[in-house]
C-alpha cells in the first residue's frame, strides 16, 4: 500500500480495493406522482404518476456504494428464478457490476419493495418478498460462488436484511474461511441472526438492533447502560471493534476498551433509507486500508448523513464527501495513529 498522507490519499486507495458483498439483495421500486385529492372511494391520496423507477437495494446497494467509492465490488446473493429476479440481473448490467456470485432459485421470490411517492412525501409501501432459510441446494450454490469470489477480495461485508440468505451455520462458514485468509469481516446485522457472526471483525448495528438483538431495554439518554450493551455483545461475538448508528445523535465506537463517541453533522434530512448502507460501505473500506478506528466512524457518520439529504435509496457520491471531509478536518481522526 502506498503511504498516506492526506485524505486525497486515502480516497485514491479506495480504487485499488475489492470487496465481497454478501447477503439479501432486492430491487426497490419507485411509483413518483403528483397528489391534489383524496378519493371518493376511501380516505386515501389519489396519486397521479408520473415515473417508475427500479433500483438496486439491500446489498446491492452496498456494491453501488462501493462502486461510487472507487472501490471494485463482488456481489454474492440468491434471487428467484422468476421476472423480478431477471429485472434484478438486468439492473446489475446496466449499472456494470458482475452477476458471477448470483444463484437464481426456482424456489425463491425476488424481494421487491414498491415505494408510492408524492412529491418529496413516501405514503405507501408495499413488499414482496420470502424469509424463509435456503435450501441445501441453494446454500451449497452459494458457498460455492462466495468461495470462487473469496481469494479477490481486501474485505468481506456480510448485509444482513432477514430475507432468508443467512443461517448461523453459513454466517459461521463465511467468518471462518475469511479468517483463515486473514480477510477483515465487516457485519451489518439484522435482528434473527444477530448472535451469531462470532468472530467477526467490525459489527455494526444501529441502536434498536442492539437493544433487540440483545434483549435489553435501556433510556437511550443512558450511556453508562448503553456501553456496558456494547462490552456485552463484544463479549458475546468476540470482537473487537463495534460501531453503533445512533441516528441524530451520530455514531460511537468501542475498540477494544477504547471508547469514541462522533456528533452527527446537521443535515436536511429527506430519507434515511439505504444510510445505513452507505455507512457499512465506507467501513468496509477503512477497514481494508487498516485507518485508525475514530477515522473510519468519523468519515461513516459523514457519508451516511450526505445520503440522508436524498429521497430514495441512492448511492454516496465520493467527490462531495471528500469535500465535506476537509472541511471538518476529519483527517486529523487518522494522523492520530502517529500519535500512539
């Protein structure tokens, strides 16, 4: 790795990455339209369309994220044999990200979000989708593209959206063939599996995931009960670094003992929906890159609020949070690594 000496250095690093994506993918779709009434027929908004619009989402849109990032992404996942899952692939096409770690299953629907929008205002959404576990059949398909995939990748993300993709048994297989390889696992956990990435190497959950997946209830006003949670569940899972979302309050950090608690920037918030992508994204890749922990909280919370500002669910544009990067001196949370 070239040394670094600036964030310019950092976000060209960035190009030179690859990074194994798997879990539950999906297509989310856009009805956009005007809305001036309300129906006859019912006390409901009569929408007017004006544009469909399918997109890339779950952990797909992770890989578009790594994708803006410079950075070269490898999707691993199972979709239905069915049309959305053939809209699904097409998407990949369009958007030149490779279908190579795709199983296509007869026995699974393609989850589909449909997403009704009035102006800037979602009123509806509609799901299709299995959450049931794969197959035999299928789970064995997909170790074998995650292990054809495996020997390129600088880092692993296993998303997580509860659709079925993972079990404890192939979370345990994935973690542990990375490990042999000594390739960092970044984990964006959802409530049923939430235990079970033991071993892993970054797990981040926002704050409702904890208190489920941990069973604790807890004011978030209280951070005394609020870190002990976190020494928990590194306890538990037997890692080291866990970054916490806590939504308009920011992010915090536990590394090892080390505690770090990063401010939300003030934002014009449109959609939190795919932020929490973007976030593992942007840690994913610090990660690789071995930056100091602060630094990847600090330019995650960052790239996580820029989405934020956009309606739908929209990749990070890398120009811009770089820009917004230097002008909060966020470097400095990495060149503290020289002084330690």
């Amino acid at each position: 790795m070239n040394q670094i000496n600036s964030l310019e250095d950092i976000f060209s690093a960035f190009n030179g990455l690859t990074v194994l994506i798997v879990g539950d993918v999906m297509i989310d779709s856009y009805l956009w339209g005007k809305s001036t009434r309300i129906s006859p027929e019912a006390p409901v908004p009569i929408v007017n369309v004006v544009k469909r619009e399918k997109r890339l989402g779950g952990a797909a849109n992770v890989a578009l994220n790594i994708q803006a990032l410079g950075a070269t992404p490898l999707l691993c996942s199972v979709v239905g044999d069915d049309k959305d899952g053939g809209d699904f692939l097409r998407l990949l096409e369009e958007k030149g990200l490779s279908a190579e770690g795709i199983v296509q299953s007869p026995e699974r629907v393609t989850t589909i979000k449909h997403r009704i929008i009035a102006g800037a205002q979602q009123l509806l959404r509609v799901d299709a989708e299995i959450e049931t576990e794969l197959t035999a059949y299928d789970n064995r398909h997909l170790e074998e593209r995650y292990l054809k995939l495996l020997e390129r990748a600088d880092v692993i993300v296993l998303e997580d959206y509860d659709k079925g993709v993972f079990t404890e048994a192939n979370i345990r297989r994935f973690i542990q063939l990375a490990n042999e390889r000594n390739i960092p696992t970044v984990i964006d956990p959802k409530k049923k599996n939430f235990l079970s990435y033991v071993g892993s190497t970054l797990f981040k959950p926002n704050l409702k995931e904890l208190k489920e997946g941990l069973k604790v209830e807890f004011a978030d006003e209280n951070l005394h009960a609020f870190e002990e949670a976190v020494a928990e569940l590194q306890k538990l899972l037997q890692v080291q670094q866990v970054l916490v979302t806590l939504s308009e309050r920011g992010v915090f950090v536990a590394d090892k003992q080390e505690k770090t608690y990063i401010d939300a920037h003030r934002r014009s918030i449109s959609d939190v929906s795919g932020a929490g992508d973007t976030v593992i994204s942007i840690a994913a890749l610090c990660m690789a890159l071995r930056t100091t922990i602060p630094f990847m909280a600090g330019l995650s919370n960052l790239g996580g609020g820029l989405v934020c500002e956009q309606v739908g669910v929209v990749p990070i544009d890398k120009q811009r949070l770089l820009s917004e990067a230097k002008q909060v001196r966020l470097f400095e949370l990495y060149e503290q690594r020289a002084t330690k």
